[in-house]
C-alpha cells in the first residue's frame, strides 16, 4: 500500500482540481439538507415556504416539491434515512 500521505488521485480528475473549493462553492443544497423526493429519489427539490397569493392559494398538498417527477409530498426522505430499510 503506498501511504505516503498523498491520497490516490482517481483517474479523471485533473491535478488542479480544488476539492476543498468545490465543496466551499455555493451549491442550491447543502449537503448536510440533500433531502430527496420519495417518489423519484431526486435531489432536485423544492420548498415551498410560502405560496405566493394567500394560505387559501395552496394548489396542491405538500410542503416539498419535486422539479423531477413534479410530485408535491410533505415528507422528503431525509439523508439520515437512506439506507435504513426496514
Ligand atoms: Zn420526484
């Protein structure tokens, strides 16, 4: 094994890639929120804070909405839970 304290470079990316910088770089999502859509499993999610137009306006159920499948659902699956099937 060579452990020599430089870690493996994966084949593929370039020696100036700045991984620190990327993971620094604004993202929509912190990775700590990568909350996923239940129906698709996609990142690409949205919160619906607040409906433009009045609490009456809500058009469909649901707090989340996916950019994907374009399901609206109250519950995304959370980080904590991918990979704890029961
Ligand atoms: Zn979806």
């Amino acid at each position: 094994m060579a452990s020599n304290g430089e870690r493996p470079v994966a084949p593929g990316i370039p020696d100036d890639f700045d991984l620190d910088a990327a993971r620094r770089a604004p993202s929509s999502t912190p990775a700590e929120e990568r909350e996923r859509c239940p129906h698709c499993g996609s990142y690409n999610i949205s919160v619906k804070t607040q409906v433009h137009g009045g609490p009456n306006k809500r058009e469909y159920d649901g707090d989340y909405f996916c950019d994907c499948c374009k399901n609206h659902f109250d519950d995304p699956v959370s980080p904590e839970e991918v990979g704890h099937a029961r």
